[in-house]
C-alpha cells in the first residue's frame, strides 16, 4: 500500500516538474524574443544594399498598394531592392509604381491579380515574373471581417475569401517560389500572419484560425527549408493603423503600440534575416509577451470580449451615419 501511494506520489511530482519546467522555458523563450525585439534592430543593423546581396535583386509583396505591404515596399526599395507590386486595382498599382519611382532609383514591376481567385492568382503572378529572380517573397496580402462578427453573420463568400486569400496565397505563393530560390541556394520568404493566432479569438474566429495556420505552416516550412539557405520568417503583428482596422478608433488611430505601417515596416525589415520569428515591432514585442502569459483560455475570454467593444463602436458609428443620412434626406 505504501508502495502505491510513494509511486503515486512520485508520477504527481514529476508530472507537476515537468509542467513547471515547461512553463518556465516557454516564457524564459518569450522573454528572450522580446529583449531580441528591442535589440536586434539597434545592433545588427542590415546594411543597405546587403539584403540584395544575400537574398537576390527583386522584392516580391502581396496586397502591396495599402497598408503593411505599401509600406514594405517603400521600405525594400529604399534598400535598394527591385520590387514587384502585387494587388487588384490597377490604378493604386500604377500610382503607388510612381510614388517608389519617384523616391528610388530602383527597377518595378506591377501585377493585377485577385487572390480570392485562388491558384489562377499564383498562376499570373508566376508568369508575369518569370524573368526576375525573386529574392524576397512577401506574403502579405490578407482579408479579415469588416468588424467584429458571429460566424452566422459573417456572408459565405467573405468566409471562404478568407480562407482563399489568407491560407491559398500564402500557401502556393510559397510553393510557387521555393523551388527556384532552393536551387540558387538563397532566398527569403516573409509570411505576415498576426496577433490574433496566439489563442482562439470569438467575433474573428476564422481571421484568426487561418492566421494560426500561417504560423504553423510557416514553422513547418522553416524546418522543410532552412538548410537550403532560405531564409523562411514569420511576423505576428499587433494592431497596426491600416484600413483593415477602420470599425473602430481604438486601433484605427496611431499610438504607442498602434504604429502606422510605415513604422512597422522600418522595424519588421530591420529584422529581416536577424529573427526568424517576431512580432515585427518593438512595442508589439511587449505586448506578444504580456498576451501570452495567461493561460489560452483567458487570453480567449479578453479577446472577445475586446471584440465585442470593437463591434459596439462600429455599430454605434452605423447606427449614427444612418441617422444623418435619415436626417438629410427628410431636409431634402
Ligand atoms: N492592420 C493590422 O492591424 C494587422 C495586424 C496583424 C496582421 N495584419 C496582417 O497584415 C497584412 C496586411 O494588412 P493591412 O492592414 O496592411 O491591409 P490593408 O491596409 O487592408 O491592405 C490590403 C492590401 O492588399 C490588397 N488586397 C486586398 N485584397 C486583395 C486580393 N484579394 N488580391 C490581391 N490583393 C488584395 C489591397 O489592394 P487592392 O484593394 O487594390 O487589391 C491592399 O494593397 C494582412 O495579412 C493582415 O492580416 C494586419
């Protein structure tokens, strides 16, 4: 009997000091990335020019006339890199080609493409570009609710585009270009997942499922494809101040850690080929590793119940330009 009750013991002791260790490494690990976060930038500098040179002449960015990927692509060419711009609209294409134009003595390249289109998106872009060696692969391009959502209230179309745009792109973009930059033996591929894949997230479930899988597919493609000397980073941004956040002010508007993308893409750069793993700004470095202390199922509750303030402002916002407009045209 006393036998039992000491192996009892025994396996609850050394299940508690494994959970413990556990929990201690994972966040010793996060602490680490946030002190890398802070530095990385301020130390390892990449020179301009380098990146060119270690990776190959032309920058590729998905959803690159807008937000995140605008500013990557200013970013890059201020670096000296060619880029290639890949969006919808071929007015923003052929006017944000003259704003880096302008500013740079670089080479460009526009593509109109819809990835909600699925494969027949990757199959131009792939054409459009057979030329040029792409060094660097940006996958940016993303979609998310246009506010805060139940699932049922989410249009079927905007669902499935979701599941095209965030988890199809990314994922035959990055098989669309590996295999040349494995067989140059060089290369990086940035995948832009987000915050939101840290836990499961109510109002934007499916946003956020299909940017957990970016994270795990990027993860899985690093281990596939480091030792042929690619580069393979994956970014976890925070809030950024683009238009995907315009249903409420609380993050539309720039803060301390609401940057405006032009900051952000500064620093996500900056820390191209440095880590392998960010968030991509330094004060979203703090905030991933306060996020990601609690427990998920916590972490789950705040999230909805942030996005349930996110929803209210949105329809408080609605509800108030309806009344105006009611307003103006009683007047009229
Ligand atoms: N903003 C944030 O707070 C935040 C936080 C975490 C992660 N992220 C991620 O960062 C990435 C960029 O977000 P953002 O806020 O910069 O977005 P954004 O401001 O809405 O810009 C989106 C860009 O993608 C293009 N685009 C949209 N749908 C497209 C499609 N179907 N096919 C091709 N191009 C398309 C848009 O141009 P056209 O309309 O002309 O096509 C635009 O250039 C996304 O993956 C997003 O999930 C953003």
């Amino acid at each position: 009997m006393d036998m039992i009750i000491y192996l009892l013991l025994l396996f609850v002791l050394t299940i508690g000091a494994l959970t413990l260790y556990f929990f201690i490494l994972d966040h010793l690990w996060s602490l680490l990335q946030l002190a890398n976060a802070f530095l990385a930038p301020l130390f390892l500098p990449n020179k301009d020019g380098s990146l060119s040179k270690k990776y190959g002449p032309w920058a590729l960015i998905t959803g690159s006339t807008d937000g995140i990927g605008k500013s990557y692509a200013f970013e890059l060419a201020r670096r000296g890199l060619n880029i290639v711009l890949v969006s919808r609209s071929l007015e923003k294409l052929n006017k944000t080609q003259q704003e880096i134009e302008s500013l740079y003595p670089i080479k460009t390249k526009i593509v109109q493409a819809d990835f909600s289109l699925g494969k027949k998106a990757v199959d131009i872009v792939k054409e459009k570009v057979e030329q040029l060696e792409i060094g660097i692969l940006v996958n940016n391009v993303g979609k998310q609710y246009q506010y805060p959502m139940y699932l049922g209230e989410v249009p079927e179309e905007e669902l499935w585009d979701i599941i095209k745009i965030n988890v199809g792109a990314t994922t035959l973009m990055c098989r669309a270009f590996i295999g040349d930059m494995k067989l140059r033996r060089k290369g990086a591929i940035v995948n832009i997942a987000s915050g939101s894949e840290h836990q499961p997230l109510p109002l934007m479930n499916v946003y956020a499922a299909s940017k957990t899988y970016i994270r795990n597919f990027t993860r899985a493609l690093r281990y596939e494809y480091s030792s042929d000397g690619i580069t393979i980073q994956h970014l976890a941004p925070m809030f950024v101040a683009t238009k995907m956040n315009s249903f409420s002010d609380r993050i539309y508007q720039k803060s301390l850690f609401v940057p405006d993308p032009d900051s952000y893409a500064r620093y996500a750069v900056a820390v191209l080929g440095k880590l392998d793993e960010s968030s991509g700004y330094w004060a979203h470095g703090i905030q991933t590793f306060l996020v990601t202390l609690p427990p998920e199922w916590i972490r789950m509750y705040i999230g909805g119940y942030m996005n349930n303030l996110f929803r209210e402002d949105y329809l408080k916002t609605e509800s108030l330009k309806n009344s105006e407009a009611d307003k103006n045209k009683k007047v009229a």
